[in-house]
C-alpha cells in the first residue's frame, strides 16, 4: 500500500515538473524566437555527435532531418530585419 502510494505520489511530482517545464519553454519562445533555432543547432550538434562516434556511417542532409538550420527564417534573417528596424543594418 505504501508502495503504490509512493509511486503514485512520484507520477504527480513527475507530471508537475513536465508541465513547469514546457510552460518556460513557451516562455522562452514567446520572448526570444531565436529559441528554437538554438533548440535545433543544439539537436543537429548531438546528431553529428552521435554519427561521429559510430562505427557505421550514414550521410544526412539538414533538411532530411528536418532541423532546416539554414531556413528562411533563420537567426541571421531575424538579425538582419532587426537591424533594418533599428536603422543599424549593413
């Protein structure tokens, strides 16, 4: 009884922290778009990790992994229409 009690008590303390988690995210988001940019060089990163330290060899473009790092809207796109903003542009 005690057991289940625990375990039950883990999933809802489990379940808070995904929840808490997932709201900063979407804080994050909303504040600074580059976000996910950064979330997707971050994954692109820990792909050519894990392909570099393995044995066998497999050659994948940006796009088939569905990371677009180099999208139409990307961090220096953003940049740029910023400094277009500001009157700071090139």
């Amino acid at each position: 009884m005690q057991e289940a009690r625990q375990q039950k008590r883990s999933a809802v303390i489990r379940a808070e922290g995904e929840a808490r988690s997932i709201k900063l995210v979407g804080e994050s988001i909303a504040q600074n778009p580059a976000y996910i940019e950064l979330k997707k060089l971050d994954a692109a990163r820990e792909i050519a990790h894990t392909v570099a330290r393995s044995a066998n060899r497999a050659y994948l473009s940006a796009d088939a992994l569905l990371l677009n790092v180099g999208s139409e809207y990307g961090v220096n796109e953003r940049m740029e229409k910023e400094a277009v903003k500001r009157g700071t542009s090139k």
